[in-house]
C-alpha cells in the first residue's frame, strides 16, 4: 500500500521473503535477526531522506523501528502499531497509535477511503495485486480455532484465511 501511494519503503523480513518483498516494491530491505546491524541498515539506507514515519507488526518491531526513528534526522516521530503492545518502550520524542480500523462506517476516514475507495478501484484495474497467496485453513465460523492455531504455530509471508 505504502508503494501504491508513492512511497519508497525500507523493510526487515528474513532472508527467506527478500524476493516477496522486493517484488512487492520495497527498495532497500534488511535482515530483522540482528536488531542492531538491521537498525544499522536502515539508518544507512535512508541517509539524506525523509522519513513518513514507520510501521511495527512483530514483536521487536517498536524497538527497531524507534531506533531508527531516533537515528534519522528529517523523519516523522511516529510509528503505526499493527501488533497488540507487546511490553516495549517507545523512546523519549517517538510516538505510536496501535492501529484499529474501526472507523470504515466514516466516510471521510482513511480506513473507509482505503478500503471503500482505493482498493476496489486498485484491484479492478489490477493495478494492486494481494500479496501473498492465502493459505485457507477451511470454510466456516467452526474453522477460526483451527485458523488460530495454525495462525500461532508461526507463518511466514502467508495470510491465514477462513473463508465464510
């Protein structure tokens, strides 16, 4: 999505998604394993840019993404938390709103202008393509604890999905 709006993006993920990324549109991604060398990278590869601010999803994502926050000067003090606080600190100047998408009934929200506007729009003309594959667990509300479970098992670069 960031992509989609025009924006560079630099990310973590394993060496193992590198390719998904990248053709997903990222510019510059780094390996998450070494908090310190992948905040390193980061900062490096945004030398002389400005920063949007950052998004954090998995747990020691509020800490990476605070550090290199803090380490980049022309850069937006604010972090998207996707994932429930898990415990970590922000630091001193970096804020953060853990993000629930609960306003799609407003119709001048983001979260109704993205979902009711731009994604229909986007996938018709096949200029946003979902990413990555879904992996369905199965068919049915009776499904969600299997969907859970293998949700909490660890996936990688896969979006778990009961369908209804």
């Amino acid at each position: 999505l960031a992509v989609a709006a025009g924006y560079e993006v630099h990310t973590t993920t394993s060496p193992k998604n590198f390719d998904l990324v990248r053709r997903l549109g990222a510019t510059h991604v780094v390996d998450y394993h070494d908090m310190t060398t992948a905040a390193d990278a980061l900062v490096a590869g945004l030398h002389g840019k400005d920063l949007a601010g950052a998004l954090a999803i998995n747990p020691g994502g509020v800490t990476l993404t605070g550090k290199v926050l803090a380490a980049v000067p022309n850069s937006v003090k604010f972090i998207a938390d996707a994932g429930p606080p898990r415990g970590e600190e922000y630091p001193d100047g970096i804020t953060s709103k853990f993000f629930i998408p609960n306003d799609l009934h407003e119709p001048d929200s983001l979260t109704c202008c993205l979902w009711r506007t731009f994604l229909p729009q986007a996938l018709a003309e096949g200029s946003f393509v979902p990413e990555p594959e879904p992996l369905v667990v199965g068919q049915g509300l009776d499904k969600m604890q299997e969907a859970y479970d293998v949700f909490y098992k660890g996936v990688s670069a896969q979006k778990v999905v009961v369908t209804l």
